[in-house]
C-alpha cells in the first residue's frame, strides 16, 4: 500500500510539471525577456524580477553551490567503484548505489532535453547570447542530487545511522541555499524555479518508489 501510494505521488508529480510547462509554454507569452526573447506567465515572471533584480553575490554563491553538489555523485561512484572492485561483480554492488546510477543518468538526460528543447531564455545575458532557462538546472541538480543522497545514505548498510543523520541537514541546506539564491539571484525566471522544483520532485519521488520497490521484493 505505501509502495502503491509512492507511485501515484510520482505519477501526479509528473502530470503537475508536464501541465506547468504547458502553461508556460503558451499561456500570457510576451516578448519581456532580453532581444525580445519571449517569455510564458510573462505578467507574474515580470513583477517576480522587477521585485528582486539582479544579485550578482547570489548567483555566484549558487555556482559554487552547484560545484559542490557535483562532487556528490563522484562519491557515490567511487562507494560502488570500489564495490565492484572488491565483489567482482556488478550485481554484487548494493541495489541502491545501481539504482542511483540509473537515476544520475535520467536527471542528465533531463537536462541535456531542456537544453536542446528551449522553453524561454534567461532574464539576463551572461555571456555571448542568450541562454536556455527553463527549467533552472542549478534547482534540478541541487534538490536531485541532495534529495536521492539523503534516501541512499539511509539505505546503504555500510553507513552507519550517525553518519546519514548528520549528513541530513547539510543536505537540506545546500538544496534550500541553492534553490532560494537562483531565484534572489535574478537569473531565472521565477518560472524556471517553480518549474525546477516540480521536475526535480518528481524524479526524486521516482527514484524513492524504485528503492521501495526493490525493498519490498526482498
């Protein structure tokens, strides 16, 4: 029964992000953004940025955020590396670190999808153009990553229950930190966060049916 309702909280996460960029998609699209780069729910992204502009501090602790939460997956992949080496057999290696490579490998095809799919631009220039912005990738990386770490660390027996429930807050905090500074930095559209939050939970939900899939099978 829990099992059962996990599914369906993924199943209406999905829905819920698929009806979100719809909207943004095609509802209030006006050109607001920079070279009249046109911009879904143009009425609430507009006042959202006019209300908090551009915080230069916030995005560059948010880019430093992002590279530490990158350095997550490289442990990961070093726990089931050295599995691997010391079982000699993947299958051996424990089910939730296999599963999270399965999971890392989605999450990045999420985001080379919505790179190549472009939704709406960037409320600002960065760089030499304009740049892909919906979903913000900052928010997807972050809320993924520290969300499955959390789940994983609980079901590795190798970590013991002091180390996973220091490991909790931390996470947390850089997944809050991160989310909060890419909207207060002003490179987002407030659209771009909502929708980041909706996929990223979705896929964390997914990744936690999974895990209690394989739970229950044992």
């Amino acid at each position: 029964m829990r099992n059962h309702k996990s599914w369906m909280i993924t199943g209406l996460l999905f829905v819920l992000f698929a009806a979100f960029t719809i909207a943004v998609s095609a509802a209030d699209v006006q050109p607001i953004g920079p070279e009249q780069s046109e911009v879904g729910l143009a009425a609430v992204n507009q006042f959202v940025f006019q209300k908090l502009g551009v915080n230069m501090q916030w995005y560059h602790l948010t880019e430093w955020l992002g590279m530490a939460v990158l350095t997550v997956p490289l442990c990961f992949a070093a726990m089931g590396l050295q599995q691997l080496i010391r079982r000699k057999s993947l299958w051996k290696v424990d089910a939730p670190l296999l599963l999270l490579g399965v999971f890392y490998a989605l999450v990045a095809a999420c985001y080379v999808l919505f790179e190549k799919v472009v939704i709406n631009y960037r409320p600002v220039v960065l760089g030499e153009g304009l740049e892909a912005s919906y979903p913000s990738s900052h928010t997807l990386l972050a809320v993924c990553v520290m969300a499955s770490a959390v789940l994983t660390l609980r079901k590795l027996p190798v970590i013991p229950q002091k180390y996973w429930k220091a490991a909790n807050p931390i996470c947390t905090a850089i997944l809050l930190a991160t989310v909060l500074g890419r909207l207060l930095s002003g490179v987002h559209w407030f659209t771009d966060i909502i929708g980041g939050v909706l996929l990223s939970a979705a896929l964390v939900m997914l990744y936690r049916s999974s895990l209690l899939h394989i739970q229950n099978r044992r």
